[in-house]
C-alpha cells in the first residue's frame, strides 16, 4: 500500500523543519514551547493553529498545572573563568526545570548535580526534574572525567514562577463531528526523532490533508501539539464532552530513524485504529511490528484511561527507551533522515484514505453473481485500470457486500490491499451494482 516516492522534496521540508526548531530549548511549559508552537503555525500557514494558555496552578483532572520554567542561561565554570559545562553549547546540559541557582562549589560536592552516560563516553543525557525543585547539569563523561578537583563557579539563570502551559490545536473540519485525532508532544528540547520528527510529520500530514475540501472529509481531523502527559491532561481535562467524538487516534513519536515500524495498539487492542494501522503495515513493503498496549510510553496511555478509553495506538519506528541514543544527545540531526520521514508520512497518509474510506455497501443484484461482462466491467478491469487482482476484488466485494461488511472486512477476509478493494467498490457503485448501506 505504501509506496515511497522517489521525489524526497516532502522530505527536504520536513528535516529543514525539525532543522528550524533543533537549537530551541523546549519544556512543558515556557517561552521556548510557545516559539516552537509559534514555528508550527507559521508552517501550517495559512490554516490556523489555535494556542491556549492555563493558568499555573489550574486543576486538571488528578494534575496541577505546574509554574512556568524559563531559562536564560547556564555554565560551570572552572577557577580561570573558563566555561567546562556550557549551555550555550547544548541546551541538554542543563537539567530541564532546573530551579535557579549561583554558588561555589568544590568538585567532591557539584557531582551530586551532575549527570553522564558512563558507557556512552561522549553522549550528553537528556534528564529533566519537572516535580522536583532541584537543579543539575548533564555533560559527557569525557568532560567530566577532564574535570579537576578545586573549586567550580556554577550559575543556573532560570526562573520558575506562576505563569501557564501552553498547547496548539489545528482542526480540519469534516462532514461529521466524528473525529481523528493526531497527537504530538512537543516539550523535548534538542532531541531530533523524540520528538521534531512526529512534529515534522504530523505538520505534514495536516497540510497534505488541508488541500481535499472538507466536503470530501468525511472524519474532523484534530491535530494536537501537547507538552508529553500534563499536556495531553491538561487537554483532557478541557475536552471531556468532545473526548467521545474520538472515533480512532494516533500519538506520533521517532518516525525519522531507520528501525523499523512499530505500531502499539490501543487498551483494548481491537480498534478500527489497530486493524487499519496493522492492515495498512502488512500491504506495505516495510519492516514493522504490532505490539499489545502497555500503560508506559507517550500519551497513548492517557487518551485511553479508564474514564475516557479513546482508541488511540501509537506510530513510531524507533521505540522509546530501547535504543542507545533515546533521550542522548546522540538523538541529533545526523540520527534522522529525510526519506525516513516520508515513509512515516506515507504510511499515515494511507491510514487515513483506509479510516475515510471504509463503508459499508449492499450488493443491488444479490441473487447469484450478476454478469460482470455485458456491463462492460470486464473491460474496465482490464483495459482502464490496470490494477492487479481487481476482478477478483470485484467479486469479493460483491459476495460480502450485505450491508453488515465494511470494505476493511473484506480486505482483511480476502487479504487484498485495502485500496484494490476501495477501487473494486467504486466500480461496481459506478455500474450500479452497489450502494452504501445506511446505518
């Protein structure tokens, strides 16, 4: 079903933009996720990302909205004045939310607050302390092990006070109210797969979509732009009457490496979602796995709560904390590919033509099978369309078509890609053969 393009221009745009935003300093809440949510809506232009802002301090189902994190500055300095932890170098250096700081210390006491990759001598990790008002400084271990003992001027120039958190919405809107949803975190500051690349990918999606007419949509589609977990609550939170309107839901994460695909399912693991997702991987030419849902990962796990029980799954290739540069700064622009990102977007492209597409239909000549040849049917399989397998398509779909089977039934029944199925039934409804089933 998936066929990547030779032509990466699609791809070109999507690393130039997960380029854009790789040097920002993002956190779950703060000035530098407004400028990537700011980046987002200039890239989507002319549709309209519509930000919200709550309040630090606002109930959000078992949550708070937490203060507001900014950073200006950070270093350790050595006694010349020299500058051995830089974050101006890379924002990893600093632990995200550190609280600010200014002292001297001896080296004996600053490793408390430092943090390295023994085994990954050169990489810098990616550490955070959300709910816990501390501070500390991430640095390889070849630095650290070039540290002298003595005395270290160290400055964290942060604040953390009330302010708000902040979240983008973009929402293509379809025939009916039943909705889509593709949900994106977006507080990871320079990490480029976890997660610019479900950024990049899901921009893309929404723009490849906003060319159809919203009269030809049939689902709402909503995309998501949500600092991870008290983003996706804090949206919960302010959505419950909409939350039932979710028909089928993605979260997107590490969909410009070269793993292979992975495809978690949602809680109850039998969701049109996880039948199209895992339907749309088997037609496709792609490495992949389909994996039962488990309640750690990204913010699958909160759509689908016991009190909501969304059918969300999640698409990614690498997965999280499996691979040795995941949260590293190893997770940079030479770890993602452009023609990574275009299979991604692909295979989500053909996600959502199965999720629009998939009717059911009523054979208008049940009694027997009706003589394709002298409606000229014949000659259109074969001599107009030129698509393997579609006379056998034909007969499949007219042979389930009693109004309880959707198409994406009988694609799975007669394990025929869904679109040579989706084409068979747009013949026969041409030659009035069929026509959809109401419900």
């Amino acid at each position: 079903m998936v066929e990547v393009d030779a032509d990466n221009g699609a791809g070109r745009e999507m690393y130039e933009f997960v380029r854009q935003l790789y040097p920002i300093c993002r956190s779950i809440t703060g000035d530098g996720l407004r400028e990537t949510l700011a980046a987002i809506s200039r890239s989507i232009a002319p549709l309209r990302l519509e930000v919200h802002e709550v309040a630090s301090g606002t109930p959000v189902l078992d949550w708070t909205v937490p203060k507001e994190w900014n950073i200006r500055d950070a270093w350790v300095a050595d006694s010349t004045g020299k500058r051995v932890i830089d974050f101006q170098v890379s924002n990893l250096h600093v632990v995200n939310y550190s609280v600010p700081f200014r002292g001297r210390l001896k080296l004996i006491d600053l490793r408390a607050h430092l943090h390295t990759l023994p085994d990954r001598p050169d990489w810098i990790p990616y550490r955070t302390s959300y709910y816990d008002e501390t501070w500390g400084f991430c640095l390889s271990q070849r630095q650290l092990d070039a540290m002298p003992d003595g005395e270290y001027d160290v400055c964290v120039d942060s604040s953390l006070a009330p302010g708000s958190l902040s979240y983008g919405e973009l929402v293509l809107p379809g025939s009916t109210d039943e909705e889509i949803l593709i949900s994106s975190h977006v507080c990871h500051p320079s990490l480029c797969d976890d997660n610019l690349s479900g950024v990049a990918v899901s921009v893309a999606l929404a723009r490849s979509l906003s060319r159809e007419s919203p009269a030809r949509r049939r689902h709402t589609m909503r995309f998501l732009y949500a600092p991870g977990t008290i983003g996706a609550i804090t949206w919960l939170a302010r959505n419950r009457e909409r939350v039932n309107r979710i028909r089928h839901g993605l979260t997107l994460t590490c969909l410009g490496d070269s793993h292979p695909f992975t495809y978690k399912r949602t809680v109850l693991g039998r969701a049109d979602i996880d039948r199209v997702v895992a339907h749309v991987l088997r037609h496709s030419s792609l490495s992949h796995a389909v994996i039962d849902f488990f309640p750690y990962g990204y913010d699958e796990r909160q759509y689908g709560s016991p009190g909501f029980r969304a059918p969300v799954g999640s698409l990614m290739r690498g997965r999280h904390g499996t691979f040795p540069e995941y949260h590293t700064s190893a997770d940079n622009l030479d770890f993602i590919a452009p023609d990574r990102m275009v299979e991604s977007l692909k295979v989500l492209q053909s996600v959502v033509q199965v999720l629009e597409g998939n009717s059911a239909f009523r054979n208008l000549a049940p009694y027997g099978e009706p003589q394709l040849g002298r409606r000229g049917l014949y000659d259109a399989v074969g001599g107009k369309t030129n698509i393997p397998g579609l006379q056998l398509a034909m007969l499949w779909v007219l042979n389930l078509s009693d109004g309880k089977h959707t198409l994406l039934d009988i694609a799975e029944r007669a394990e025929i890609d869904f679109r040579v199925i989706r084409k068979a039934a747009d013949l026969l409804e041409e030659y009035a053969l069929l026509s959809r089933a109401t419900a």
